[in-house]
C-alpha cells in the first residue's frame, strides 16, 4: 500500500471496503475516485458460517430454482452454491457499510456508485435462464447485472434495457463531471448518462466485440461473439488453453425473441451471419493494429514493489497455466544492476532430495536442495538493468515442475 507491504488481518472483501472507507473520510473535501475491486464470489470458497450456513441449511435442490431457459450447463452443487451465496451476502453487507459511510462524511447525495461484475457464475448453478457461464461468450458468460447510485440526480426505479459495456463507463463518469477527454483522446465507448434519467433517451445502434483469449497472442474467431441491438454472432469453441487449431461453429441469435439462445438461425441467416463475421474481422483488425501483442513486464527491484511476487497468472508458455504441473516464464525488467534473490514457493512438499534450476536470461543456475521443504531460495543472483526472463522448475516425480509462485527481492 503506497509502496509499503501491508498485512491484513481479516476476509478480504471486508479489508478492503474498510480501506476504501479510509480513504474516503481522507478526501471527503475533495473530489475523490475509488475503485474496489471484491476478490469475491470466487474460489476458493472460503466463507465464515456466519455468511454460508442460512443458505447450506436451505437443503437446496436444482428443482427449487425456476425452470426456464437453458438447461444447466453441468451438475448443481447444493454446498458451492450456498458457500457462493454467502459471499454475495458478505458483499451486500460491505455495501451497506459503505453507503453509510458516504452518508455519514456528508457526501452520499453527490457520489455516483456504480456497480459491475465481470462475468457470469463459474459454477453451474442459477443465472435466470441464460445459456453458458463464466469463460464462454454465450449470454450466461457475459451478460451481467449492472447497478448505479447517484441520490442527487437519479430515482431508484429506472431500469435501462440497452446493452453497455466495460468501454462506456469512462465516457460516462466525464459526462457525469463535466469534463471533457483531449482531442488526442479516442474512447470507443459512450457515455449512458441520458439513459439514466430517461431509459428512452436516444441510443444508436452499434455492435458489441467479445472474445475471450488466454494465452500470448490474440486469434481471430477464437471463442468471440458479435452483439447487434438484436442480433448476436456467437463462435464458442476455442475456450480452453491448449486447444491449439479450432474447428469454428458460428451460430446466429435473436436476442429480442430468444433470450436464451435456444435457436440457431445461422443456415436460416446465412448473410446477415456473414455481415457479422465481416463487423468482427473489421473489429479484430483495428484493435489489433493499434498496438502490438508484446508481453507488459514485470519490474523488479522497483521502490513500489520491492519484494515482487511472480505468480503463475502471468507467466507464460505452452503449459503456463496456474493448475497442478504448469510451468512457464515470466518476462520481466530489471531496474536496476545488482545482486536479486528468488524464492521459489512450490505447492507440493519436496519430499526427496533434489536440483532446482533458475534460468535468468541466458544463464542457468542450478541448486541442490533437501528433503522435506517446500521452498527453494537462490541467493545473490546477478542481473543487468533491463529485460530479462526467468523460468524456475524442479524435476518432481519424473516431470518439470514450476512454483507456485516466486518472490524476487533486490
């Protein structure tokens, strides 16, 4: 926290709505911006029986829930869904605080909440019909609930039914102050702010891009969609890293009449399913183009972030994902010449003896290390300011092994 490790004591969503309103009662004087971004609903599903047991208790059943829509992707599972329940409920509290903490400093009637979440349920479990979840482009994956709060301006009971996105919450927040972007500035979104007041207010049609891509560099028609005022292109195969070549299957939707993308219309549509398909490539093309794919790097030895945790989220690689087995590279920068130390963290007991390689740019290092550990830390490493890539692994059980993550200190 402003440069300095800071150790928590407490469940996560709670530290950090209590930090937010911190910092709120610091610059109630001031105009202020705070993002707080919830770890939560997420796994792991760690929640105090305080939040999960009112829902395990429920003895909930697939059955009870309305049956409507797509059917379920997957099998319900009575105890993740309560554990996730209980988590939203720790939210909804958290909110409450902070919506009193507004109203309490004196500036709740002119602060505008906007809440958003990222993406449908992981799990299968509810999500009102709606085909899909997490990690796919059908309406289960990306179409999610959206509120703001703004008591100075806004009633409580408007409901907007034009599609936004991510892009046009920027465009919106300027509209709402006042303030207009430079001339150099190019936003792809718009703002929403007439809609707000008047959910009829004048909106002209445009397309929402979707895809969802993991890995180094973006591939056409991998897991995207096209979303039109009505009609939606959906391409979903590609979802899974290391599907390698993907045999695409393009479907067309009538979102205003099949909600649930229950029926394919794209033999019945061939051409407006290709006027999409051109709409993306077009739209591929032009995000492609204003900027390169190089990887972002990881600083280290950088006053804000000194020691740095490289985690198995960003490296990179053939099998770089986070699961069991993965290994990868990070692409780091040094800032500065020296001497750095890395300690590898690994998520199994090394319960034999064994080596423990570290590759920093061209040069190998090798260390030999005991039975009954789970770390393995090398001491005074050179490096040059600049870039540099690090790859530490283990040979564990007859396989490359990487850490869990990897803390690197100047």
């Amino acid at each position: 926290h402003n440069g300095e490790e800071v150790q928590g004591q407490g469940y996560c969503s709670d530290i950090f709505t209590d930090a937010a309103i911190d910092f709120i009662r610091k610059e109630k004087n001031h105009p202020f911006l705070v993002y707080l971004p919830f770890n939560c609903p997420h796994t792991p599903l760690e929640i105090s029986d305080e939040y999960y047991l009112p829902y395990k208790n429920l003895n909930m059943k697939w059955e009870m829930f309305p049956q409507y829509g797509a059917p379920l992707m997957g099998k319900f599972d009575p105890d993740e869904t309560a554990k996730v329940y209980g988590m939203v409920t720790n939210i909804d509290m958290n909110l409450g605080k902070l919506f009193a903490a507004l109203k309490a400093q004196g500036v709740e009637e002119n602060t505008v909440v906007l809440f958003i979440t990222d993406n449908g349920p992981q799990q299968p479990r509810y999500k009102a019909g709606l085909k899909g979840r997490k990690g796919m482009v059908y309406e289960g994956g990306i179409h999610v609930p959206g509120f703001i709060r703004w008591p100075k301006s806004l009633r409580g009971d408007v409901k907007v039914e034009q599609p936004l996105a991510h892009i046009d919450v920027v465009p919106t927040f300027l509209d709402i102050c006042g303030v207009e972007p430079k001339p150099d500035v190019k936003l792809d979104g718009r703002s929403f702010k007439p809609l707000l007041s008047n959910p009829s207010a004048d909106w002209p049609d445009r397309n929402l891009y979707f895809q969802w891509h993991r890995g180094d560099v973006p591939q056409p028609f991998r897991a995207c969609a096209v979303r039109g005022p009505r009609y939606k292109m959906t391409q979903a195969n590609g979802v899974q890293e290391g599907d390698g070549e993907i045999e695409p299957k393009f479907e067309l939707y009538d979102l205003a009449e099949d909600p649930y993308e229950m029926n394919d219309l794209s033999e019945t549509n061939p051409e407006l399913l290709a006027t999409l398909q051109s709409d993306y490539e077009d739209w591929f093309e032009d995000v492609s183009s204003s900027r390169g794919y190089d990887v972002p790097r990881i600083h280290l030895g950088a006053p804000q972030d000194n020691p740095t945790t490289l985690t198995r989220q960003d490296w990179r690689g053939p099998v770089a994902g986070w699961r069991e087995g993965g290994w990868g590279i990070w692409y780091t920068k040094a800032e500065k010449d020296g001497n750095y130390d890395f300690e590898l963290q690994f998520n199994v007991t090394l319960d034999q003896p064994g080596t423990a390689h570290l590759r920093v740019g061209e040069t190998e290092h090798t260390l030999d290390y005991e039975a009954g550990g789970e770390t393995v830390t090398f001491k005074d490493i050179p490096l040059e300011a600049g870039n540099v890539e690090v790859e530490p692994w283990i040979e564990h059980e007859g396989k490359k092994l990487g850490p869990m993550y990897t803390v690197v200190t100047y």
